[in-house]
C-alpha cells in the first residue's frame, strides 16, 4: 500500500511518523537526536543502541524506547530492517530509554503504520491505531537484557577495559587498574549501574555471542564470542539469565 500525500496544513494533526531503511552488517548511523520520542524496532536482523544511560540490543522480537532529545547511535548486526516510529512529545510521557519484548499486536501495528507513513488524529482509524500503539507501548515491560552505562570516573574506565577484554579481565586487575580497592570499585559500579562488576562483564559477553548469531555465525562461534566452552554451556547460561534460548530470542 503506497503512503498517504500529506500537505503542510496536515502537520498540527501527525501523531505518529515513521521511516523504513534496510542496513549491511556492520554499518552504524553515528550519534543523533531527535525531537520527538523515538521507536527503534527492526523487522530482521538486529540492532544495538548505545545512549550516555547505556546500551541495548533488540531483534526483531524487542524494541527499543528513545524520549525526545536522546542522544543515541545504532549499529546493525547482520542485514536489518530497521522500521522507526515517532511519537509527538505531547501524546505520550518520554520516561527514561528503556527495552521490552514487541508483542505480536504491536509488531503489526507497526507494520501498518510504516505503509501509512504517518498517522493523522482527524482519521478515526488512524487515531484508533494510534490508541492500540500507546497502549501496547504502556503496558511493555522493561527487557531483561540492558548495558547500564557507570556515569564517569574509575567505574567507567573499568567498563571500558572489561569491553576491551571481557574474558580476562578479572575484577581485582580492574580495581588496581583504576586504583580502586576491590569492594570500593564494585560498590561503586552497583552505584552505578545496579549490576555488580561480574553481572555487568556477563551480561556483556552474552550480548556478544547474540551479535556472532545475528551476523550468521554458528553456535560454537557465539559460544566463544561470549567466554564459554561449548554451545551448550552458554545457552544454558542465556536461558537462565533471559529465560530464553538464543534462537527463540530471534524468533518474531
């Protein structure tokens, strides 16, 4: 279905707009903002968004919650269909940045609302597929899966090393890294963060392993990727953070 024209005088009555674009793996679109609340979601592939709050990587199965004015990157992990909505300030509360699981209802009403373009208060059934959006996006719940980022100082120089060696990088070489006792360092990164040092480094290289699958990579591949000696070991370690499996994960 080919989208409507819209004129000028339509502009006081859009509520919701939305744009379409396809991504190699690999490719980023580098650090912006914009001025209304923003709604990341790719119908294939995935994305990983990076904001100063922290990081979040969403697949077709998962969203990602922008307010008007984040500043925010993203990066595409295997060929992806990124299908962005964006919400006037006014008709919705901005929050905080924030992931959550896309239900089937509102996978569709995305769908739709992207071969309409935008949504016009004035047409009853766009304002009822406005409705049904801001409802299904009030009541989703934050994903398990988030990166807090650790505001400034010695916890955020550790999570840099830990990103550049997640594996090895021990929580005492961290704190002496950072001249940080061991509990000063890890208190300080919960502070942060709400994490511990461990949950934060696991979490990570969970994350990592879900990038090596996205871009086509095979189970052994991902399972090293995220630090563990077989396959089944770090889909048993996903599965009892995320309570699901890889795989599922992807799975609309």
């Amino acid at each position: 279905m080919s989208r409507k024209r819209r004129r000028v005088t339509d502009e006081p009555f859009l509520v919701v707009r939305t744009s379409a674009s396809d991504h190699r793996d690999g490719s980023r679109i580098g650090a912006h903002s914009h001025g209304w609340h923003q709604l990341v979601h790719v119908r294939s592939g995935l994305t990983t968004v990076r904001t100063p709050a922290g990081t979040w990587i969403a697949p077709p199965t998962w969203a990602v919650w922008l307010p008007a004015g984040a500043e925010h990157e993203l990066r595409f992990t295997g060929a992806s269909a990124l299908r962005t909505a964006y919400v006037r300030p006014d008709r919705a509360p901005g929050g905080d940045c924030r992931a959550f699981a896309v239900s089937p209802l509102l996978r569709e009403l995305l769908a739709r609302t992207t071969e309409l373009g935008m949504l016009d208060e004035r047409d009853p059934t766009e304002a009822a597929v406005t409705s049904l959006i801001l409802a299904e996006l009030d009541g989703a719940g934050q994903a398990a899966i988030t990166l807090p980022e650790p505001a400034g100082g010695p916890t955020a120089e550790a999570a840099r090393l830990i990103g550049e060696d997640p594996a090895g990088s021990t929580t005492a070489a961290l704190a002496r890294a950072v001249g940080l006792g061991v509990r000063t360092l890890e208190r300080r990164f919960l502070d942060d963060t709400g994490l511990t040092v461990g949950r934060w480094r696991r979490q990570l290289m969970l994350l990592r392993g879900l990038e090596v699958v996205a871009a086509g990579g095979t189970a052994v591949a991902a399972a090293r990727a995220a630090g563990y000696a077989t396959p089944s070991a770090w889909v048993a370690a996903f599965r009892s953070t995320f309570g699901t499996t890889p795989s599922r994960w992807f799975t609309p």
